[in-house]
C-alpha cells in the first residue's frame, strides 16, 4: 500500500500557515504602531511562527508520521520488487527525510535502488551508509515557517496600505 504523494506536502503545509497566520497577525498590529514597537511585534511574531512549526513538528507527532509514511512506502518498494533481504528506514537523531538502506546488494542494485527510493514522496536522499543524516525535518519546519511569515508579512503590508489608502475618503 503506497501512501500519497502529498504526504509531505501534508507536513510543510501546517508549518507555512502557521508562519503565515502568525505574520497576518502581528504584521497588522505591527504596521499600525510606532518604530519600536514595529520591530518587536514582527520579531514576536516570527518566533511564534517557528516555536508553533516545532511543537507541529514534534509534540503534535507530524515528524514521525511522515518518517512513518516514508518508511512504509519504502518497504512496499522493496516488497513490489521482491527484495527480502534490504531493509530501508528513515535515518533518525536527528530525523531526516532521508532514507537508509541496509543489507547485501548487488552491483545493479548498489547504484539503483538508492534512485528509486529518491522517487519516493517525502523523501529527500538516499544512502547505503548512514553517513551524515543531511538536513534535520525540524529545521526544514522551521524554513517553511520563516516563509509562510514573509509571505504573511507582504500580505499583511499590502493589507495596510488598502486600509491607509480607504482612510483619505470621507464621503
């Protein structure tokens, strides 16, 4: 049973809203204060943004889901391709979207199945050795965040300027 191919977007999706929401809201209230209080609200918000894609990332369980889709599409992988004795998981401390393959390949599928398992949804790279676990999920969590707030941010901008500009009519 294959899982979907949005099963990473269904993980990065949260995190840039979260970002997003986090920035609508404190750029609005940032843009209408003074030049202190500006900085201090967009910073605020900004980390709001990105302690709220880490507690989606770990205690809301969204990282181990993914590693848990990517692992499980990864074994329905081997299994469609009959190969009992390579075993694939998700390279963890830190959890990455990496995927590990262990076991005695041949030459072919030495350089082969690496590509394969890269073709699978949510799954960044793919090594014989776990060597280097490349970039940890909650730091990419945290990436998504940051731009879902500058992209909240912009928005939030242009949203005061639509409300200075209907300010000068007075009808």
């Amino acid at each position: 049973m294959m899982i979907p191919s949005h099963a990473a977007f269904a993980y990065f999706w949260p995190c840039f809203a979260i970002g997003l929401v986090c920035a609508l809201i404190g750029g609005v209230i940032a843009f209408r204060k003074k030049d202190r209080a500006r900085l201090a609200w967009r910073v605020g918000a900004l980390v709001l943004g990105i302690v709220g894609a880490a507690i989606w990332h770990g205690p809301l369980g969204a990282g181990d889901r993914l590693a848990k889709n990517i692992e499980i599409n990864a074994h329905a992988t081997l299994a469609y391709y009959e190969l009992p004795a390579i075993k694939a998981h998700v390279h963890h401390a830190p959890l990455t979207r990496r995927v590990v393959l262990e076991g005695q390949p041949t030459e072919f599928q030495r350089y082969e199945l690496p590509r394969t398992m890269e073709t699978l949804p949510g799954v960044s790279s793919s090594r014989w050795a776990p060597t280097g676990g490349g970039i940890p999920l909650i730091i990419e969590a945290a990436a998504a965040a940051v731009l879902g707030f500058l992209f909240g941010l912009l928005l939030a901008y242009l949203v005061e300027l639509h409300r200075r500009h209907n300010a000068q009519w007075n009808w």
